[in-house]
C-alpha cells in the first residue's frame, strides 16, 4: 500500500493525580448517600466496573466542592493543553519528527469549550509553524478517537506527503456536578478518568497503514450518550440499553464497513476496541465471537486508566503497538454520541 497514510507514532499522557477506584467508591458512597436512599443498589456498578486506577487533572477532594463553568473551564483548557502537548512531543520524538515538521494538526475533545482551539494554543506552546492547517473537531465523544484517526487520514491521503499530528485530550472528570444524583451521573463517576494521545500520520513512512476508515449513525438515537448543557457545566446523558445496542446493531453495522472493502470480521487478526465498560467490553466479545476476556487489551486499559472517552481508544492501540508492529489486519472501533460507531482498518503491511 504505497500511497497509504500510515501511523508513524502514537504516544499517550496522564495527568498526575491518581484516583484507586475504591477510595472513589466510599467518596461517593459519602457524597451521594445524603440524597440517594436507593444508593446501595448502585454502589456495586463501581465494583463491577472492571477498573481499578484513574488518573484526573485534580485531587478527589475537588470534585466534593462546588464549581462553576468558568472555573471548570480554565482548569480544562490549562490541563487539556498541557495533556495534548506533552502527548504530541512524544509521539513526534518517536517519529523522529521536530514541530516544524508538521503540516496540519487535528485536535479532538469533547470535555470541554475551547476557542481559540486546543490546536491553535499548540502552535504557541509547540513552536508549530504559522501556516499549518488546523481541524478543531467537538462532540464526537467516545468515538472521537477512531473517527479523529480517520479525519487525520484523509488529510494526509489528501496532501500526499504531508504530516498530520492528531491530538486526542479528554477531561471527563471536570465535568462531575456533584449536585446531580441522577443514576447516569454516579456511573459516570464510577467510569470516567482524564488523558491524552497523540499521533503522527503520513503517507510517507514507515508504520502500519490505515487503509480504511468509517462510521455509521443510527437514525433517532440522539439521547442514548451524549451531553446536556446544565447552568453548572455538562450533564452527562447515558441510556441503559447501550451494552443491548452494542450487541444487537454493531455487528451489523461493522459488517456493512467491512463489506465496502470485501472483508469480513475473519479477516482480521485483532480487535482494537474502546472500552466504554465492563458491560460495553462483555458485550463486543461476544459480537466478535471471542471467548470471555478475548479483547484483553480493552480490559487492561479499562482496569488500569478507566473510560477517558475519546482518548481510551488510543491507549488500547498503543498498548497493542508497544508489542511491536501487529500482525495482519486490526479493526479499530469505537462508539460515541450520534449514535454513533467509528471505524478504521490498520493494516501491517
């Protein structure tokens, strides 16, 4: 695949403060039992999570106290910023690349407003040159990490020769209420974590090429995730049946992907999928017809970082890449508002 953009580099960054998913628990077993008489009943979704570690961009004790748009947000972009730049140096001094080298950059994130962009704040704090092409991309959410490998894609498919950094940042922990006791703010609470990746994409190089990328949006599916804009910052919007979804109507939809390519799921020797959860995790297995715990990678990702949205995807790649290049034929996927599933092929060769 000569004319291939391929992943020259990935390299991901976490925030400093680490959160043990059993001292969260019996934080929010405090904080929420005051106004929950029910609480017990969903206390174990913290158990069952399938995590252990999370990182966030501040200590526990902050998100027991009160905090307004424009205090989450400054701290957004501040650590957003800070996340993205540390993720992106990495991956080019992987790539061998200086900053100067890039030619565009696409900067994904959903958890919070940024403008200008987290990927214009790059070019001051990167040195990145002034005429490069920028592409801010907002509410993607947890597919934002696949469907920005594909955005990146295209660009360097489009401009052969040229080098897209793509940013991928999410702070999911800034947007706790902790005045919300709604069932999908306290899984929120048990999932979410804060990180960042990044990754350099060209079709001149060495790496595993994409070869295919895409999505697919089921129609009236708009409250099953995403987010509602509350006087206090982001109200998270979670449906129950996302795991019955997931195992009803995804495989479908990869199929319908696959067949555009003349490949089908056994063509593939990997799985690279977003964990959302436990459950979310369960249910992928099943679809792709792998044992309990076949998408090993996912789990380790989930037990070890949590859901981080967007850049949870990346950790999942990078983990698999950190083995050395893979062998045949991954599918990446994911699955974000919309409702939507994204999609990207890597190939090895």
């Amino acid at each position: 695949m000569p004319d291939a953009p391929r992943l020259l580099s990935l390299a991901t960054a976490i925030p400093r403060h680490v959160l043990a998913q059993a001292d969260v628990c019996d934080w929010a077993a405090e904080l929420f039992g005051r106004s929950r008489e029910d609480l017990s009943r969903l206390l174990p979704a913290f158990e069952n999570a399938g995590i252990e570690t999370r990182y966030s961009c501040v200590p526990l004790d902050w998100y027991a106290k009160p905090h307004g748009w424009s205090e989450r947000n400054a701290l957004y972009l501040e650590h957003a910023t800070g996340l993205a730049k540390d993720a992106a140096v990495e991956a080019l001094d992987r790539a061998g690349l200086k900053a100067t080298d890039v030619d565009a950059v696409v900067a994904v994130s959903t958890s919070g407003i940024a403008t200008p962009s987290i990927d214009a704040r790059l070019v001051n704090t990167m040195g990145l040159r002034s005429d490069v092409t920028r592409l801010p991309v907002f509410g993607l959410g947890c597919a934002g990490g696949v469907l920005g490998l594909g955005r990146a894609a295209a660009l360097a498919q489009a401009r052969p020769g040229s080098r897209v950094l793509l940013v991928v940042v999410e702070l999911c922990g800034l947007t706790f209420r902790r005045g919300d006791t709604s069932k999908s703010n306290i899984i929120a609470t048990a999932l979410f974590g804060d990180g960042g990746a990044a990754a350099l994409i060209s079709t001149d190089g060495d790496g595993p090429a994409l070869s295919d990328w895409g999505e697919h949006t089921w129609p009236d599916t708009l409250d099953v995730m995403g987010w509602s804009l509350e006087d206090d910052g982001f109200g998270v919007l979670f449906s129950r049946d996302i795991p019955n979804l997931v195992e009803q109507q995804f495989k479908d939809a990869a199929v319908t992907y696959l067949e555009r390519a003349g490949l089908q799921p056994d063509d593939f020797s990997g799985f690279v999928c977003h964990p959302g959860g436990a459950k979310v995790v369960a249910a992928l297995e099943r679809v792709f017809g792998l044992a309990d715990g076949g998408l090993e990678d996912a789990r380790a990702v989930l037990k070890d970082y949590g859901n981080m949205s967007a850049a949870t995807v990346m950790f999942v790649l990078d983990r698999v890449l950190q083995r050395g290049r893979p062998e045949g034929r991954q599918l990446v996927s994911a699955l974000g508002p919309g409702f939507t599933a994204g999609f990207a092929t890597l190939d090895a060769a």
